[in-house]
C-alpha cells in the first residue's frame, strides 16, 4: 500500500509538471477577443480641470 501511494504521488508530481510547464493554454475565442480590444486605443480625458481646489486654499 505504500508503493501505491508514493506511485501516486510522483504521478501526481509529473502531471502537475507537465500541465503548469510544459503544455501551453491554447486561446479560446473569447481570449482573442478580448486582446484585440485592450489593442485598440482608449479614449481618454482629462477630467483634472473640473476638480473643485481644496478647502483652505485660495485660488
């Protein structure tokens, strides 16, 4: 019985190896979609102008 679980073990082991390693993720749809989103510029403005000055300082 403890062949049996040390052979488990070191299987687990490898198969851990393996899949975390070894075999790249192939993209899924959704994955290249959403890259080819975070490619595209985002629009942006500053929004800094219309901020109110803090209490306590004259402006």
């Amino acid at each position: 019985m403890p062949y049996m679980f040390g052979g488990l073990v070191v299987l687990n082991a490898l198969m851990l190896g393996y899949y975390l390693f070894l075999k790249q993720p192939s993209p899924t749809q959704s994955v290249q979609q959403a890259k080819t989103d975070l490619v595209q510029p985002v629009e942006f403005s500053n929004s800094a102008v219309y901020i109110p000055p803090r209490i306590g300082t004259k402006e």
